[in-house]
C-alpha cells in the first residue's frame, strides 16, 4: 500500500522539476537576448561617438562659413538687382509722370485748335462766349487733376500762400493786413502749394 501511495508523488514531482527547468530556461534565453541588444545599441552609440569625433572642427567651422558666404553673396546680388530694377522705374517715372496730366490737357488744346480754324464770324461776343467756355472746360480739367485756384480776395494775408509784392498805405485800419489786390493767380496742387499768389496788401 505504501508503495502504491509513493508512485504518483514521485510522478508529479518530476512534472514539476520538468516545469521549472523549462521556465529557467526560458528566462536565461531572455536575458542573453536582452543582453545582446544592449550590447548592439552600446557598440552603435560608440561608433557614432567615433564617427563624431572623427569630423575636424576646423572642417565644420570651414563648412559653416561657406554656407555663410554663399548665403551672404545671393542676398547682395537680390539686392543688387532691386536697386537696378527700382532705379530704371523712378527714371521712367520722371520721364513719363506727366502722362496723365498731357492726356487730360489735349482736349482742351483740340478746343483751340477747332477755335482758331474756325473763321466763319467776325462776331466779337461769339468769340469770348467760345473762349470764355474753352476756359471753363480747362479749369476743370486742373481741378480734376487736383490744381486748385488759391483765393485772395477778401483774404487776410497768408505767407503760406500769398507773396507780397506791394504795400497799399491808407487804405483804413479794416482793410490793414489783408489782400487789396491779386496781381498773380496762386495755385495749390493736392492741398500743396506750387505757385504762390502775388498780391498788395493793405497797410
């Protein structure tokens, strides 16, 4: 009976050394994997150390500053080329800004010539009604190219916009510092004044 009994304990305890020599096993096999990848990643990172330490500073420093030049040498030549392009369109500027102004004046210049060729009345009025309205039609035109006529009478005087040429005395004290007289016209171009008008001022 006693030996019956002792059989199945000797069975099992061969399963179960069987079991742990297999999962000793195992985790050996995993450390030595583990073990080599370690030693792989420590033998790359050295040989990238090495690789960088192989690399002359001097070299890097020599690189970098060709880089630089190159760079330095691309933006000088831009800029180069943006003065030549900015100077060619200020010369046309000058040569061609009055374009706009020369196209809005010619059909006042046709007026004229339309008014000259016309020899057909010797009717004084027709003649000043015709020049009166080739004026109006050209100071309009100014006006929409922004020439404004500066006014003067009435006005008090303005070294902004009025020049003295004469001095009226007597004139009563409501008329002292202010225009008597314009004997040239003044003119503002874009609230600028181009042409100052010439007036007598009351002394």
């Amino acid at each position: 009976m006693d030996n019956e009994k002792n059989i199945p304990i000797e069975d099992g305890n061969e399963e179960l050394n069987e079991a742990q020599t297999a999962e000793n096993t195992t985790e050996e096999e995993g450390l030595t994997e583990e073990n080599t990848v370690e030693t792989d990643e420590l033998e790359a990172g050295e040989e990238s150390a090495e690789t960088d330490s192989e690399k002359d500073p001097l070299d890097v420093a020599l690189d970098e500053i060709t880089k630089l030049k190159d760079q330095l040498l691309r933006t000088v030549a831009e800029f180069e080329n943006y003065k030549k392009r900015t100077l060619k369109e200020k010369a046309e500027l000058i040569l061609n800004g009055g374009e706009k102004t020369v196209a809005a004046i010619l059909p006042v210049l046709d007026d004229f010539e339309r008014a000259l060729a016309d020899t057909h009345t010797d009717d004084p009025q027709a003649i000043k009604d015709g020049m009166d309205l080739i004026f109006k039609k050209f100071t309009k035109t100014l006006e929409g190219l922004g020439v404004h006529k500066i006014e003067t009478d009435g006005q008090d005087f303005n070294v902004d916009f009025h020049e003295a040429v004469a001095m009226v005395p007597g004139m009563g004290d409501d008329k002292k510092g202010k225009v008597i007289d314009c004997i040239q016209t003044g003119y503002t171009l874009n609230d600028k004044v181009i042409r100052h008008a010439k007036v007598a001022v009351g002394q």
